[in-house]
C-alpha cells in the first residue's frame, strides 16, 4: 500500500493545536452585520473589517443586482486578454478621482495588489526598506521581486534613515510601509518617511488597506489624513474592508499604472472582478463621498469602545484606529479569553503567531459605524467578566 507523503502534516497540526496555534473557522450564518449568527449563536460581532457597513448597504446591494442583471456573473477573462469591461475602466477612473492622482488600477484582492506591485516594479538588484510589521502581501512581494530586503524596527524612522543613508546613491530603493497596521491598529510614520524617500531617491509606497473608508477626508486615506498629497509614489487600497466589497487597488502616475497592466502578474494572470463587484465598489465611492456621517459614527463607536476597554484596565497597546488589540501574551489564554467571550456572546477572534509575534498573542476588535451603544455596551460588560475571570484586569 502507498503510505501517505502528507502523513507529516497530521503531526505539525496536532503540534498547532498543542501551541493553542490552530485556527478554527467560525462560520457566518447570514450578513456580515455587527450583531449575526456565527456557529448558530447570536453574537456582537467585533470581527470583520465591515468598517462602514457597506457589505449590506442597500445601494450597493442594488447596484451590484444591476450590474449582474445587464452583464452577467462574470468578466470571463484576465483584464489583458479579453476581461476588461466598461464597467472596470468606469471604477478606476472614479477611484483616481477620488484620490487625486493620475491614474488607478483595479487588482483582484488587496494582497494581489501589494504583492503584484512590488513584484513588478523592483528586480534582484534593487533593495526594499520594510516597516517589521508590514502586511504579509508586502513580504511576498518582496520576496517574489528578489530585491534585497532591509527591514527597520516598527516605525523607526530614524532606523530607516540609516538603511537608506548606507545604500548607494544611485542604487533603487523602495521605502515601505503600513498607512494602518492591521494588528495593533496604529499608523505608519507617513510624514518622517516620505522626507527620507524625497531625501535619498526612494520610491515611496503606502499601503493603505485599513485607512480606506477611515481615515482622510471622506475615507481617502492616510495620505490625506497625514497631508503628504503627492510625496507617496505608490499608493494601495482595499476595496475588501471599509468598502465592503472585494478588491485592492493602485493609485499612481500614469507611468507606474500603465507599467503594472504590462507587468503585474495578478493583472495579466488571473481572472477580473465579476460586474457585480465593480458596480458594488463605485456605489461605495458614491456613500462616501453622500454619507460622511457614517465615517463620523464609526469614530464616535471607536472612542466609546476604546475608553471602555482601557477604563477596565485592559493592554490596548498603541492603537490610534478603530482596531483596538486586547494583548494577552499567550496564544492559549488569548484563545480562551475569545472562547469565553463567544459563550456570552461576543464575537473577537484570538489572534497568534505567525500573524502576530509569538508572545504577543491577542483577541483583536473592530468596532463599526453600524454598532448600537448598547452593542458595544454588551461586548465591554463580556469583557469585564471574561477578563476578570482570566486574571488580566483586577477583579
Ligand atoms: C495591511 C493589509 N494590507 C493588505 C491586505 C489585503 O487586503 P485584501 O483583503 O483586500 O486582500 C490586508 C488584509 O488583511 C491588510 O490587513
């Protein structure tokens, strides 16, 4: 008899779960909405990157219908051979307009798009200087360039300096960084960067996946948010989180997106958005440009959540968005902090290594615009027992 050659992964499963490492799917029983049914239970859901509310936006909703009815479920082609549609040129322009550059271009996903992007436009001779916690999309794409990759410590400025400093004048180089990372939920160090980038030549690249639909005027980012307009080379979007939609995206010159349609291997290897998505995705530009007020009320959840979570004397690390880390340490007990909250129905999910640093284990939480007080009120009252009862904040 054959014995099995994936017989290995059976041990380093069991070896996942014996860490507290392994991961099981919740599964959502209808809307992606901020009270819903996971595993048959009724729960606040502190876990989607729903920032907005738009995954069930009426208007989106309705135009996606729209789109389905009068073009079909699919685009049945990469974007370069036969799968660009009016409908995907549409979306970019009014993605360009938004963000107030020359031109934009519509990935499949937002890790489609860092990786594509940095892939395409740096090759083995070229170096990447990298924030230690960028995305992992941004790790494959370095990885996938083969240019020699420089990481500096979380937000050191002063240590990316350095990198920069010591490489050759005329050497490529592309400064990297998180506008929001999606961990712990701070800011990248826009502003100290981009004078680095204009001081030693570098390409400066932020990817801005958390930051669309939150920060900046009307959702357009933390370039906005910073004021660093027309000093980010190479801007990245999701249209997957606050957008409610699927779908990353690049904002640049003319010259870089007309490289990547000639390059980006997502671009010209892997099948275009349905109608559907892109018609959802320009309804979600329409919201927020007509309903700021929805950005204003996530704030206001944020705030709230935010005092309510350090009022109880959890570690909330150095958030300044609205993902708020409660930061456990151990991966078992961060498991045991969201299993006991499930059970008083809370849904935040236990986040460990490798997406997190082995000691740093969380459960991390998203609040929404389209959480009631009440909601949040019964997730901080869960969170007050649950903590109590493990022993991290005083009882
Ligand atoms: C910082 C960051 N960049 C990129 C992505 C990828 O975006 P998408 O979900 O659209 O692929 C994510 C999603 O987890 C993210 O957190």
């Amino acid at each position: 008899m054959r014995s099995d050659p994936l017989g290995y992964l059976v041990t380093e499963l069991d070896a996942l779960k014996q860490q507290g490492l392994y991961r099981t799917l919740r599964v959502l029983e209808g809307e992606q909405k901020p009270k819903t049914t996971f595993d048959h239970r009724q729960v606040v859901n502190l876990s989607s990157n729903n920032y907005l509310g738009l995954t069930t936006h009426p208007l989106l909703k309705e135009r996606a219908l729209e789109a389905t009815r009068r073009l079909g479920v699919g685009s049945g082609s990469v974007r370069s051979i036969a799968g660009t549609m009016d409908i995907h040129m549409e979306l970019e322009r009014r993605l360009a307009v938004f963000k107030n550059t020359e031109a934009v271009v519509v990935f499949q996903s937002g890790f489609a798009a860092n990786a594509g992007t940095v892939a395409a436009v740096l090759s083995k001779d070229d170096v990447v200087i990298s924030d230690e916690l960028n995305h992992a999309s941004i790790i494959d794409g370095c990885r996938l360039s083969r240019a020699a990759i420089k990481v500096f410590p979380h937000k050191d400025a002063a240590a990316a300096r350095r990198i920069a400093s010591e490489l050759p004048a005329a050497q490529r180089k592309l400064l990297i960084t998180d506008g929001v990372f999606s961990m712990d939920g701070d800011l990248g160090a826009l502003p100290a960067l981009c004078d680095i980038a204009e001081e030693f030549g570098c390409i400066m690249m932020v990817d801005d996946a958390h930051a669309s639909g939150v920060f900046g005027r009307n959702g357009r980012g933390t370039i906005d948010h910073f004021g660093v307009h027309g000093r980010v080379d190479v801007q990245v979007g999701t249209l997957s989180k606050a957008i409610g939609v699927l779908g990353g995206y690049v904002a640049g010159s003319r010259a870089l997106i007309d490289m990547l349609c000639q390059r980006a291997r997502p671009f010209l290897f892997s099948t275009s958005h349905p109608p559907a998505v892109a018609a959802a995705a320009i309804a979600a530009i329409d919201v927020l440009l007509e309903e700021p007020a929805l950005i204003d009320r996530l704030w206001d959840n944020t705030r709230f959540f935010k005092a309510g979570l350090a009022s109880l004397g959890f570690n909330t690390g150095v958030s300044e968005s609205p993902i708020t880390p409660v930061i456990v340490g151990d991966a078992a007990k961060a498991s045991e902090l969201s299993d006991r909250l499930f059970a008083e129905g809370v849904f935040a999910q236990a986040i460990g290594y490798p997406t997190v640093a082995r000691d740093k284990a969380r459960v991390r939480t998203i609040v929404t615009a389209t959480h009631t007080r009440e909601e949040l009120q019964v997730a901080l009252d869960a969170f007050a027992r649950a903590g109590r009862g493990l022993g991290l904040i005083a009882a």
